[in-house]
C-alpha cells in the first residue's frame, strides 16, 4: 500500500506533510497555493539526508 505523503483536516483547518513531520493550521492557504513552508521544510529535509549520504561515502 502507498504510503500517505499529505492529510487535509478541513474541522480542524489542519495539513500534515507526512514525510517530514510538519503540520499547519493554514489549511485555506495551502489550499490557495501557499506552499512556501512546506518547500521549504522538504528543501531542508534533502539538504540533510544528502549530507548524512555524503557522510556515509
């Protein structure tokens, strides 16, 4: 089975990013294209697992 990558709570105006861990209660921005935190986060996220790779050669 897939693994979930994002959950919309629309009662509690909530989005989870599965992968990493990070939740808004910015659920009508998401929604309007705001997605800038959650670049970011996932940005920040490979930057950290490509070091941890580098490190590992």
């Amino acid at each position: 089975r897939a693994q979930k990558i994002r959950t919309y709570n629309f009662s509690q105006s909530r989005v989870t990013d599965h992968r990493i861990g990070l939740t808004t209660h910015r659920i009508d921005g998401v929604l309007e294209g705001d997605l800038d935190e959650f670049t970011e986060a996932l940005a920040a996220e490979d930057r950290r697992r490509q070091l941890a790779a580098a490190g590992e050669e």
